[in-house]
C-alpha cells in the first residue's frame, strides 16, 4: 500500500497473528498540518503559525495535531480493512511531533485475533508512525472484520457490539 491502495474487502480468516501490514508512506507538507489542524477545529498557534511554534513553544516548526494523527492511523488501518473493518478501539503516544518536510511511515504488525461471544471477528494490531528510524506514535488498535462475505461488523448493534 502505498499512498492510496485500498483493499476490496479484508475477512477475519485472511488474518494471521504475526502477519504485517503493508507500509504507508506520506510525505508531510505544512498544508498537511494546517489543514488536519483545521478540519479538527484546533485553532491553536502551534499548528498553523510558524513563528509561534519557534518563538514560544520552542519547535523546529509547526506541527501535526492529535486528531490528524488519529486520523492518519484510521486511514492506515481502513485501508487494509477495506469498507467493512470497522475500528472499535485506538489508543496511541506520540513521543515526538511530527512537522512539516518529514517522511511519515506507517508499519503494523498483527498482534492478536480473537471472536467474541457476540461472534464478532476482532484483530489487534501495534502501529507506528516512524520518521526515519524513530518511532514518533506507537498505536494499539482493535478492529472488526467480517467473518465471512456475509458478515459485517458495521450491522452489529447493542450487545452483538463490544469493542
């Protein structure tokens, strides 16, 4: 997957513990920091003014927000899920900003599968966002994905939910 390959439709079964997924490689612009900064509603300095994020907050420039960053990791995973990997929990610590000129990658590994009582197929994947050999965010994720090709976890309500 390189910047834009999405897949048909991912089921549990095509899963294996250990298993990556294919790396996800964006080039950072200043426009990908402002404009994540602003779909998000953040209108703090540090993501849109320069000088702010130099002079006050003592960065080499500005840089990506929280909720871009979120958002970049469920475009990775929804990517790889296709339209019917439905995410049910993200956790993730970013340990340094990511600004603009940097080459993010992204890289997962498949941790964990499981079904639940409710029957629903979960994968558990580690994540990371890496600018060159450091790891900027490492994320945890819990996806849903179709048992088969007519499940489909974005159906499941009330108790058949549990992520």
């Amino acid at each position: 997957m390189t910047g834009g390959a999405v897949a048909e439709r991912l089921l549990y079964g095509d899963v294996v513990v250990g298993g990556s997924l294919p790396v996800l490689n964006i080039n950072v612009t200043a426009s990908t920091v402002v404009l994540g900064a602003l779909a998000s509603r953040d209108w703090r300095p540090m993501h849109h003014d320069r000088d702010f994020a130099i002079q006050r907050n003592g960065t080499r420039d500005i840089f990506l927000n929280t909720p871009n960053q979120a958002a970049w990791f469920e475009r990775y995973i929804t990517d790889w899920t296709g339209p019917t990997g439905r995410l049910g929990r993200m956790t993730f610590h970013m340990n340094t900003p990511v600004f603009p000129g940097d080459h993010m990658a992204f890289m997962a590994t498949v941790d964990g599968t499981e079904i639940d009582s409710a029957g629903c197929g979960w994968i558990t994947l580690a994540v990371v966002l890496r600018v060159g050999d450091v790891t900027n965010t490492a994320c945890t994720t819990r996806v849903a994905l179709p048992l088969d090709k007519d499940d489909n976890p974005w159906t499941r309500r009330g108790d058949a939910w549990r992520p």
